[in-house]
C-alpha cells in the first residue's frame, strides 16, 4: 500500500531536523537558501504533500471560516451570509465565501480550496447534486470544525441549524387546500437533500389530514436546484398538459419559486386556475406577478447561529461530543 512522504522521512534523508525541513517547506526567514533548495528539491523528487489541516490544527488560528454556499443570487443564502458576517466580524474573524451552483464538482473544488487555505472552520449549506460526502468527513475526521445551515446532512456529528421545513411546508400547502385547491402540484428540489424530504413529509401531511390522495404523477424533482430555467419549466409545462391538470403548485424551493412564476407568466396561465404557494426569501417577492403566497425563512438569524456554533468548535479547549440540531420557525405570507 502506498503511503506518502513525510517531513520525517524528508529530514531522515536529508539528514536534517524535521523542525529545519517544515521551516524550510514554509520559506522560513531563518532557514538558509542553499538548504531551502535542497529541502524542497527532494520534496518534490517523493512527491510530498502537506497537509493543510494537520498545519492549521499545530500552527496558531487564522480568524478565516470559509463558507460554501449555493449561489449568493439567493435571497435566503445572502441573508444567511449577512447573519454569519454580522458575528464574524465582531468576533475578529474574516469569511471566505464561494458558491457552488448546485454543483458536487464545484463543491469538491470549493470545500479543498478553503482548507487549503487552512481556514480555522467551515459553514456549508450542501449542493442539489452531492449524495457523496466522503470528503466532508474526512476532512472533520481531520479536525476542521464543520457546521452544516439549511440543507444539513446526517452522515457527520457536528452542530446543524435548519428551518422547520415539515411545519412550513404544511402550512403552504394547507393555505392552497383552505381557498379550495385539491389537485396541488409540487415542484421540488433534487431528491437527496434533506430539506426536500421534510417539505415534501409536510406536503403530504397536509393532503392526508385534508382527506386527498397523494398522487404521486403531481410530484416534479428539479434536480439542478432551479438554477436551469429550462428545467422548472419543462416540469411546469409536464403539470399543465396533464389531462387531469392541477388546480395549484406548491413550490418547495426558494429559487425555484421564482422559476415557476416566470414560467407560468411566460405560458401565459390564467392565475385563477391555478394558485402557488413556495418557499421565497425574495425582498421582491410581494411584487411578482402572478403572485404568490410564500413560506419566509429566519435566513439572518439561522446565519448568526451557524457561526456561532462554528466559533464555539473553534475555540473551545476540548474536544466536543454532544451537539445539537437547531431548528428555527418559519413565517407564512398569503397572498393579500
């Protein structure tokens, strides 16, 4: 079995102290030129790689937390980010943020960069398309402390904070069921996230208490999140050329809410066939037409949590063992 080099075997070879080859390897001042070459020369030669976790974890903090968003265009992720930074900063630390468009590739890319860069820990809210999260947990078997909002995953024991998706979707679709809606529709996220199994346990929650048979033909997984117009819209056109069509949607995600609406408005749907509500942390969302009655999200104060959560991995003298899983509320608006 392979096993890679190490500053040990470096300074064995070399007939060197391994604190001399880590100081050489880091470009230390007090290290000379002649033995900076010859270090990182023979490094190169074994292939040797640092590891950045295990360097953070020796080396003093770098008041950095990274966050990995889906996309910052999101009302709820920049609201969510917002909540983190108002904590952040006041604490000393500095956030680096990337986005990954809903994308396992991007994510993998993103998470590796920002514990390259020995970030003290990490704030990620997963992708629509990651259903591997090897590299998460080998990297908080590592030691970087990881703290999951919103779309949060059961495979690592760390802290989680996440809205009532279950309450919030019932109440959405309740709210389409009470103005007489009984084909209701749902347009969901990709199947593997948590918050669309929850919203969709409320869905149909909702239809069971109100005696109305769950079919499964009215149920549309958009797997790339909403960030493929294209995609919401196919799935809405599929719903509207039913023989049986629905009376109403309930949309389960916030971006795509706003797709379906455009949608809709682009088919040129009569609004009093067919009603939405969805999940939207849009500041606009009141203007949109044909409107729709939404589930908002504590987006700032489910940030404020997250890191604070984080800080508390980050800074404590011992090792944590009990952690919990913060749920906050969510607000229902109806259409006035």
């Amino acid at each position: 079995m392979y096993k890679p080099a190490t500053i040990k075997d470096i300074a064995l070879a070399l007939q060197l102290s391994p604190s001399t080859v880590s100081r050489a390897l880091r470009d230390g001042y007090e290290i000379s030129e002649e033995t900076k070459k010859i270090v990182v020369a023979y490094a190169k030669q074994v292939n040797y790689k640092s590891n950045p976790i295990a360097l953070s974890l020796k080396n003093k903090r770098s008041y950095s937390i990274g966050i990995v968003v889906p996309e910052l265009a999101n009302s709820f992720f920049s609201q969510a980010i917002a909540g983190v930074e108002s904590i952040a900063y006041e604490k000393g630390y500095h956030t680096i943020i990337t986005q990954t468009h809903d994308s396992a590739e991007r994510e993998l890319i993103n998470v590796n960069h920002l514990a390259q860069r020995s970030v003290d820990g990490l704030l990620i809210s997963m992708s629509a398309q990651t259903s591997d999260y090897s590299f998460l947990k080998n990297l908080h078997d590592d030691g970087l402390p990881i703290v999951f909002f919103d779309r949060i995953i059961d495979d690592i024991d760390t802290f989680k904070v996440t809205s009532d998706n279950f309450s919030g979707a019932y109440n959405a679709t309740e709210s389409l069921i009470k103005t007489g809606r009984k084909k209701i529709a749902l347009l969901s996220n990709a199947p593997q996230l948590s918050i669309t199994n929850t919203r969709l346990a409320g869905y149909m929650k909702a239809l069971a208490d109100y005696h109305i048979p769950f079919r499964t033909e009215l149920i549309r997984n958009c797997s790339k999140g909403g960030n493929d117009y294209h995609e919401v819209e196919n799935a809405v056109k599929e719903l509207l050329a039913m023989p049986d069509k629905p009376d109403a949607i309930f949309v389960s995600s916030d971006r795509i809410s706003i797709s379906c609406i455009r949608a809709l408005k682009n088919l040129n749907f009569n609004p009093k066939e067919i009603a939405v509500a969805g999940f939207s942390n849009s500041d606009v969302v009141d203007l949109l037409q044909p409107s729709l009655s939404y589930v908002r999200q504590k987006a700032f104060e489910m940030g404020q949590i997250a890191v604070e959560m984080l800080l508390k991995l980050i800074e404590s003298k011992y090792p944590i063992t009990e952690f919990e899983t913060k749920v906050l509320n969510t607000e229902l608006h109806l259409i006035k």
